[in-house]
C-alpha cells in the first residue's frame, strides 16, 4: 500500500472525538464544576484530547486542569469511559479521572482560565443532575460509585452503565 493509498485509507475511517476529564472533590464529597462561557451549563475541568499531538487521555485531562483551572496535580485512576452518541455529530469517548480531594489551599490556588470559564462551585452529589447535562450527570454519579465502592472502572453508553 502506497502512503497516498493509505492517507485515502485513514481519511475514510469512521470519526470519533475524545475528551478527558478530572473529578475533583473537597473533605465534604462535593464536586468541582466549571461553568464555561461558550455554552449553557457546567461541566468538570477537562477537555479534547489532542491527538494530533500523541497526547494520550491522562495527559489532556492534566493538561486541560492546569489550563482551566491553574492546578497541576497528577491524576488518580481511570473512573468512568463513556462513549456517547450525538445525533448529525461524530461520538464522543469521555474519559473520567480522579483529581483527588482538593484541600483549603488548594481551593485558594484555583485560577480560571478567563477565556473560557465563568466560574467555579462546589456541588454535593444530589444537586449534580441540575446542573450537569444528561451522559455528563451519568458519567459523573457513576464516577462518584466507583469511588465509594473502592475499585474499578465504569463502562458507560450516554452517561448510563452496561455490561
């Protein structure tokens, strides 16, 4: 196969975006939300993978806290991959880390990157649906599972478990 026929090959794979994020709580269980200004809603400190790079999902998860947030702090274990169907959209595959529980100082040290984030909150676990959108709420409470049950990884398909 010639490099031309395999660039023609490449071109003609399916799409799938990529996406990373960490979940960062405090000593009380709550959750850090961002709220961006390109968009209605919250979501966590994360972001596109950039692929184009080699960057892998761990490495933009980190990257894009730091980013968003100011905070450069290595990343926990894998908690959730959700592969999420978007109607006329190529799917997303959302990877979810463990920031850890964030401290005092830390939660001072927080800086928003003002070119997209509005501000911050933290949110306890039965509020988290009204301000998450849909796979995001589910992605996020079966993070919050995982955590409590010590172990694993959740599998999900638009915010819900399987397997």
């Amino acid at each position: 196969m010639t490099s031309a026929d395999f660039a023609a090959y490449l071109a003609s794979l399916p799409r799938v975006l990529a996406g990373a994020a960490a979940l960062f709580r405090d000593a009380e269980g709550r959750v850090l939300l961002v709220e961006p200004n390109y968009r209605e809603g919250w979501t966590l400190p994360g972001g596109t993978i950039e692929s184009d790079d080699g960057e892998t999902p761990r490495e933009g998860a980190r990257r894009e806290t730091l980013e968003e947030i100011g905070l450069d702090r290595p990343l926990g274990r894998l908690l959730a991959v959700d592969w999420v169907r978007r109607p006329g959209r190529p799917p997303l595959v959302a990877y979810l880390y463990d920031g850890g529980v964030l401290g005092e100082d830390d939660l001072k040290a927080i800086r928003l990157q003002e070119e997209e984030l509005l501000s911050w909150r933290l949110v306890p676990r039965a509020e988290l649906s009204s301000y998450l959108p849909g796979a995001t709420a589910g992605r996020v409470l079966a993070a919050l599972d995982v955590l409590a049950g010590g172990s694993g990884t959740a599998e999900l398909e638009n915010g819900q478990r399987v397997g």
